[in-house]
C-alpha cells in the first residue's frame, strides 16, 4: 500500500494504531462492500455491512471517548484513520455524518437518557440518522427558519417543512431545528429535537439533481408529535447547540484526503496528452495550474488537521472550521472545472456514454461539485463568520 503523507511524525504508538487500522483493511474490505454497482439498494447495503465491520473493530467513532463507545483517539490517530480509508478507498458508512456531527453533539449536550438512547445505535448503524435544518427560506440564513414545534403538555407539536435533507429517503430519524417560543429574537426560541420519521404526519419527497440522482429531499411535518423529552439542550436554546453541530459538520467537509485524490488524478490527466496541450507538464498554463493546486491543497491539509484536532478534543469547532471548510470546497470546485477543462469535449459525456473520460467520471464531479460552495453553510455565510470571529469586522446585519 502507498504510505500517505499525513504531516506529521507518528511516534510508536501511532504506528501502532496504523498497524492496527492495515490490518483491518487488509481482512475487512473486501469485494462484497467494494461493490462497483451504482444502485441504491446495493450501495446502502454495503454501506450498512461496512459500518457493521467498523463497529465490531472498534473503529466506527475513533474520536468519539471511550465511555461512549469510540477510543479517545489522538487528533495524529484521527488523522492517520482518515488518510489510510481514504488511501484504501474504502466506502462510508451508513451512518457518517450521524457519527460526525450529530454523535458529538449529544455527547456534548445530551442528557444521560439521552446519550444512552441514541448513541449505541448511531454507532451500531440501527438507526440511520438525517439532518433537518434547511428550510425553503431558510438555507443560509438558518435562523430564519418558520418551522414551529408548539408545546402540548408532555409533547411537542411540529409543522413545517425541511428542504435538502439528504439520506431522508431511507433514514430512521431525522434531528430539526423548530422555533418552540415565537416571542423570542430570531436567534433565540428555537429548540432542537430529535423525531423518528416514521411519525405519522411526516412525509418524504426526493429532489430530482443536474447528475439524474435523488440524494436531496424535502420532508414534510403537519401537526408531528414528538415526545418533548426528545429536546437535545435546553428547550429554547437550540441554537447554541445547532452551533455545535455545524461546527462538527464544517470539519468532515474539510477533510482534504477526496481532493488529495483529485489532485492526483488531475496530475495523471495532466502528464497525458489532454485538450489544453499535446506535451503534458511542458505547457506552463497547465503546469501553474497543477502547482497552484498543490500548493492549496497543501496549505488545506494544515488548516484541516487544526480543526479535526479540536473535534477530536471534543471541542466545539471554532472559526478554523470555517476557513477549512471555504478553501475545501472552493479548491475542489476548481479542480472539478479544471477536470473538465483537461477532459475536453469527452469529459461532458455522462456516466454510460461512449468515449466517456474515466466512466463519466469527469462530467459527474463537475455537476456535483456546483453545490461544494452551498452545503454545510453557502461560502458566504463562511466568510462572515471568518470575517466576524477571526477579523473582528463589525458583524453582518
């Protein structure tokens, strides 16, 4: 196996861990989660083997402590993971982003019920998790959202609607923002809750996508009951905790192993005879290109391990995953554009076609990477946040 780079040097007992993370590769990836068909049913199913064999190793949560079942790993171990799934070309589990952002945010502000309730099955991939915070008016501009959760006695009452919630086709439940008090500033009154999706009154509708798929959904509330003990946090306080999340979230968009292995590729595509020069490298244009790449994705890789270490740490995320997360997804928009630009005419060609660069591969990454600057908050959003916790410029009205 290719030794990656992970920036650091690892001292014994990281090269243990490293061993230690080979060898499960080695005996657990095998063909039947590889796969390399692309229906749903097949891909959900090796997901849900693959965080199967994750969990009985011990691996499915590094980060997560000990007590609630991950291994109080180092942020170097974190890193030294996530660089060898990566190098290995190993799925996701079915329950990443659940494990990422959701899991720390229960250890984090969940009660003990709470954690004893929903951690073990996050882990174990019983139940299949979804986030429910963009609204139709309110995707980046979050605390806007009209989605209400009335209080009736020992329950909660939510109407509303979510927009662009992926894996709401087939999770379990779904975590939401709600305004609980309407009295309250935009920023205040809205609560956190955690509701099965097979509540009645809750309905899916997939989102139909430029690439042809339905990762995307809208979901659908009209008069949900929900236990009201299933607040995360302070009911009322959820946006305390919805920061949290988002911060967690910002850290699994920056990690930087997907572009590492675009670059790679763009090299390769690059050396080759490809649309912008017959001679590869020896053509300045594209060789400024390919080291401009370079030079960020390196510069990435710093900031990223800052920001996974705080997670690690189980501290909330600070302005450092903004940064991480604004230069990821603009660099890996720009390496997708610059794709299609070595690719030339083939490279439009979509999965299926004849003459197709790599599959349609090179057609798929461009049309997915058009959303890299809108999820986990637009790039926007991250340069105020940049400019507000880390400048200290006057704060956006």
């Amino acid at each position: 196996m290719t030794e990656p780079d992970y920036g650091v040097i690892l001292g014994d007992a990281d090269r243990e861990f490293r061993d230690e993370v080979r060898a499960f590769l080695a005996l657990a990836l095998t063909a039947d989660v590889r796969g390399s068909g692309r229906d749903d049913t097949d891909r959900l199913d090796r997901m849900r083997l693959w965080q199967s064999r994750l969990h009985k190793a011990g691996l499915a949560a590094i980060s997560w402590p000990a007590e609630f079942g991950g291994r109080g790993a180092t942020p170097i171990q974190q890193l030294i993971f996530n660089a060898e799934m990566a190098e290995a070309h190993a799925p996701e589990p079915i329950n990443r982003s659940a494990i990422n952002q959701l899991g720390p945010t229960i250890i984090q502000w969940g009660t003990d019920q709470q954690r004893e309730r929903y951690l073990p099955k996050i882990l174990s991939g019983e139940e299949v998790w979804c986030q429910g915070f963009s609204e139709p008016e309110a995707g980046s501009d979050l605390a806007g959202l009209k989605t209400k959760a009335e209080i009736d006695g020992d329950q909660l009452v939510i109407t509303g609607q979510k927009i662009w919630t992926s894996k709401a086709q087939y999770a379990d439940w779904i975590y939401i923002l709600a305004r609980t008090d309407p009295t309250a500033d935009k920023h205040r009154g809205i609560s956190y809750i955690l509701a099965p999706l097979g509540t009645p009154g809750i309905e899916v509708r997939p989102i139909r996508q430029i690439t042809g798929q339905a990762e995307f959904n809208e979901v659908f509330f009209d008069s949900v009951r929900v236990p009201l003990a299933n607040v995360l946090g302070p009911l009322h306080g959820g946006w305390k905790v919805a920061k949290s999340t988002l911060g967690f979230e910002r850290v699994g968009q920056s990690r930087t192993h997907r572009i590492e292995r675009r670059l790679a590729i763009l090299v390769r595509m690059a050396q080759q005879e490809n649309a912008l020069s017959r001679n590869g490298f020896s053509d300045s244009y594209v060789a400024d290109r390919i080291v401009g790449f370079a030079a960020q994705v390196e510069a990435l890789r710093q900031i990223s391990a800052q920001a996974t270490a705080a997670g690690v740490r189980g501290v909330s995320p600070g302005p450092e995953a903004s940064v991480a997360k604004l230069l990821t997804s603009e660099v890996d928009q720009a390496m997708a554009n610059f794709g299609l630009d070595l690719a030339g005419a083939a490279g439009t060609l979509e999965r299926g076609s004849v003459g197709a660069t790599k599959d349609g591969n090179v057609a798929q990454s461009y049309l997915l990477m058009r959303a890299a600057t809108f999820g986990a908050g637009t790039s926007e959003i991250q340069r105020n946040v940049i400019a507000e916790k880390l400048l200290g410029l006057p704060r956006d009205p």
